[in-house]
C-alpha cells in the first residue's frame, strides 16, 4: 500500500467519497451555491492543512488545482464552512462517509473485508483552538512556567486495520475516561463495515466482559495484556 501527502490527491479522495455517499444538497429549498460533496472535500482540506476557516478558504483560493478538483467557481465563505462542519460531522454522516471509504479501499485492494488483526486504543486530544501557551503560560511574578491542567478534554477510541492502518471506526467523547467505557462501541460499529479476526488492545481495556463481548457478540480473538490490578499465578475463573 502506498500513502499520499499531496493535497490534490487528498481532495479527489475526499470529494468522490463525498459523492458516492451523502446527497449534494441537503434538502430541496438548500442553496444551490455550494454541494454538500464541495464542502466535505473542504473541510477534509481544513483538517489536513491544519488550518481554521479563514486559513483554508485562502489555501483553496490560493490553488487553482484544488479549486478545479472541486469544481468550484467562488470559495466558500468561513462561516459557511463552519456551518457546514456542525452539520456534515454528525454521527449520520459520519457513518456514511466512514462505510464509503471503507468500501472504496477493499475495491481498491488496500484492505480485505475480512482483516486478520486490528487494534484498539485511545487517545487524548487537543483543542485546535486552544494554544500551548495557555496551557504553559509564563507567570510573570516568577521565573518559572505554570502548568494548567484542563479537566476536560476531546478525547477518541479508534480501532484500525494494522496492515493498511485505515481507521475502522472511531469513537469520540470527552475525557477523563476510563479507556474500557468506548470498547463495545468501537467494536460494534467497526463490525458495520468489516470483519476482523483478532482485536490487540492496552491493559486499559482489560475485562472479562470486553473477552466475553469480542468472542460471543462478534466473533472476534481478543489479545488483551491483564491490568496490574488482575495480575497473578492462578489461572482465570472465567470462560
């Protein structure tokens, strides 16, 4: 498998996938200025960029081959765009565009319906609006760094093909959780789109329910290191 970091590329992607699975306008009386499958490429763009609303409506202005891709005659306006995110990222959308793409690696021969091995994990986030240096802001009394620790915080648990390392399914909420909280869900709609043999996970997934909820619900092999807490000689009482 080969991987892409060329703008361009990431732009076709997203914009046939766009095409393939969600309508081009969201309802009939919706304005026919911009297709719902022009404004997903963009927002994927965004994401890919690292870059707000204002940052990547002057990257595509910027680029006549982006806005060719597109097809785009004008530029969507940064509010327009952030508009479209609260919409186009709900888990409905999501979903679809998630099956496509899925759908489009195994016709492209990327990934098997049926993977031997995935994993599991979960990850903390950071805010794209938020910067470091409020995180670890200078307090000018002192000659030293004041650490401030959010209580909250984005956080994800994605399962992925460990061969091709597509994203299988990903699971978001706000943090601080326990990593275990997410793992039926991300197994369930994982299993939507693909079948997968075995399932590695951290010792944060540790439980007999998750072993029994794999094997039993999906059929699925778990490999799952014991917690420190479960550590010891005997051998287990459960099945």
């Amino acid at each position: 498998m080969t991987t892409s970091k060329s703008p361009n590329n990431i732009a076709r992607v997203a914009y046939q996938t766009a095409k393939q699975s969600i309508p081009a306008y969201r309802t009939i009386k919706s304005p026919k200025k911009f297709t719902q499958h022009q404004l997903v490429a963009c927002l994927v763009l965004k994401e890919f960029f690292k870059k707000d609303y204002r940052g990547i409506g002057e990257i595509i202005e910027d680029s006549s081959d982006l806005k060719r891709i597109l097809e785009l005659e004008e530029i969507p306006h940064y509010t327009t765009l952030q508009k479209a995110a609260q919409r186009l990222t709900k888990k409905n959308t999501l979903d679809k565009l998630i099956t496509e793409i899925l759908s489009l690696a195994v016709k492209g021969k990327i990934m098997k319906k049926k993977i031997l091995l995935s994993a599991l994990d979960g990850t903390e986030l950071e805010s794209h609006h938020i910067s470091k240096y409020f995180v670890k802001r200078r307090d000018k009394s002192a000659s030293y760094y004041q650490m401030t620790h959010y209580t909250r915080y984005p956080k994800v648990g994605i399962i992925v093909d460990c061969k091709s390392h597509i994203i299988l399914s990903g699971i978001p909420g706000r943090g601080p959780f326990p990593d275990h909280v997410h793992f039926k869900k991300a197994v369930t709609e994982a299993q939507k789109n693909i079948s997968f043999q075995t399932l590695l996970a951290d010792a944060g997934y540790d439980s007999e329910k998750a072993h029994v909820f794999a094997r039993e619900k999906h059929h699925t092999r778990t490999i799952i290191p014991p917690h420190g807490g479960r550590k010891t000689t005997k051998l287990p009482t459960g099945k």
